[in-house]
C-alpha cells in the first residue's frame, strides 16, 4: 500500500457512503490555553451537513448547520441563528468533515504515507486561510481507512487542533428534516441578562496597540462596555449581553461564517461579530487584517 493506494480506497469509502454520524473529542490549543470540544457532525448527502460544537468545560453549545437554504450558526441556548451565504465548509480545512479531509489529501502532491501496527498514517498540507500559522495535518487511519485521530500543526510543529473520532455510523437513523433549522432549537433557553457581569479584556494586542478607555453604556434593555484601544491598528471591542427572544429567531448576516480557535463568528470588512457564554462581541479595526481580527477575538 502507498499513499495514492490508501486515498483512493479512502475516497470509495466516502462514495459508496451517502451519509454518516461522526462524533468524537477536539482539543485547541490557543495562547497557551487548551480548549476541549464535544464534536458531532451529521451528514448527508445532497449537501447536508449539521456540526455540533459543545465547549466541554462551560457546555456552552453553537452549531453549524447546512442545507438547501443556505448555512446557519445556532446557539440553542439563545434561542437564535444567524444565516450566510457561506461556501463552508469547502473554504477551509476542516478537521471534523470526512469530505475536507480527502480534498487536503487529493490537494497535496506530495502526501507522505506510513503502516504502523494495525494503522495507516497521511501527512498532508492544509488549508486554514484565516490562521496561517497552521501548515500540516497527520491523518490515522485504521485498515478500513475510517479516520481516527486527526490532528493539524503550526510551523514550529505543535499540534494546535487535535481531533479524536470516537465513532462513525454510516448507517445513521436521521432524515432529511434533522437538518431544518427550526429543529436546532433548545428547550432551555437561558435568562436574559440586562448587565455585564465582567469585562473581558483581549490577550493579544498587534504590536504598538494600547488600552486608552473603557466606557459602559446604560440603555433600559441591557448595558455596553466599548474599550477604545489606539495605536497603528487601532480597534473598537464592544461588549453586550445577549438578548433571548421568546420565540426563535433567523437573522441574516451578510459576513462570512469563520471559526478561528475558540471564535464561531461572522467576518465582514473589518469588523467580526461573535457570542459566547452569553455575550455578543463585536469589533472594528480598519487597519487590522482579518487574522488579526480574529487574533484579538
């Protein structure tokens, strides 16, 4: 067996299947942090997909669904979904979808190949146009050539995203409506909460940027912190609370969907907007470029 050997019975795999349940355990690691995720993507053919990521130390939950209308960001906690015009996932590596592993193999002529024990490994470049420090991913395989570990290295060759599939069920027990919008929604919504408990303060600033001020804004619904940080890139981060609606709601965005790190959030210009536990994000740097923007978020 080599290399061209093992992509193409990888490749038969993926076509004689026309759906498939994936679940498993990814870690990220991020300016020394280390983040833990519970993954489970859903497939189906006709281009159906439906990720579910659940950050496993607060079980805070988004989810990235597509379907004929377009691609969606859940947060079932929230009680909303955010909608893109989105080539996701085919515009970026992405370690947890079968299809994007086989399109970095096939994109790299020269994908290394190694038998150890009762497993195949694929070293192959990727493709992570909003974090260009990723470079390279090694793929384990079993005999089947089923993923089972799949993890993606920076240049100085740590593994910064490291993906564990515990299972996958070619044979999933899910329809066509498993992929309706309106059934991500959760029962639990969370309270709404009118002020900011605390203000969160970037760890990354681009070189020569300084904190210059803090302001809260009191409106009768909810409060706003906006730092103000100046300098050749300087930016504006905003902070509020998330709003609940009572009923679930679609709101169109007209940004691309990222999701850099720890970061599920739209990309428009030069301002990215995002939630998380909670809150809703929002910065503007015209001098910023896009990586920088997520680098701060």
């Amino acid at each position: 067996m080599d290399s061209n050997t093992a992509i193409k019975k990888y490749k038969k795999l993926l076509n004689d299947n026309t759906m498939y349940k994936l679940t498993g355990e990814m870690d990220i690691v991020s300016n020394e942090e280390l983040y833990h995720y519970t993954v489970t993507v859903d497939y189906m053919e006709g281009d159906y997909y439906k990720t579910s990521l659940i950050n496993k130390d607060n079980r805070h939950e988004q989810i990235i669904l597509k379907n004929e209308n377009g691609v969606f960001v859940v947060t079932p906690s929230l009680n909303k979904s955010f909608k893109f015009q989105s080539e996701w996932p085919y515009n970026s590596s992405q370690a947890y979808i079968l299809s994007s592993l086989l399109k970095d193999l096939e994109n790299d002529s020269n994908v290394t190949f190694e038998e150890k024990e009762d497993k195949y490994i694929l070293n192959s470049t990727v493709n992570y146009p909003n974090n260009t420090a990723l470079i390279s991913q090694k793929i384990t395989f079993d005999k089947d050539m089923k993923p089972q570990l799949v993890e993606v290295y920076n240049k100085e060759g740590i593994a910064n995203i490291t993906f564990k599939i515990s299972k996958i069920d070619f044979k999933p027990d899910f329809k066509e409506n498993n992929f309706e919008v309106e059934n991500t929604a959760s029962e639990e919504s969370i309270d709404n909460v009118s002020k900011i408990d605390e203000v969160v303060y970037p760890m990354y600033l681009p070189t020569g940027t300084k904190f210059k001020s803090e302001e809260t804004v009191k409106t009768d619904e909810s409060e706003r912190v906006i730092l103000t940080f100046t300098g050749d890139k300087s930016f504006i981060l905003i902070e509020e609370a998330s709003k609940v609606p009572k009923e679930f709601e679609i709101t169109s965005k007209d940004g691309e969907l990222v999701f850099y790190e720890t970061v599920l959030g739209s990309l428009s210009g030069s301002s990215l907007n995002w939630t998380m536990n909670g809150k809703d994000y929002y910065i503007i740097g015209e001098n910023l470029s896009n990586e920088e923007l997520l680098k701060v978020a």
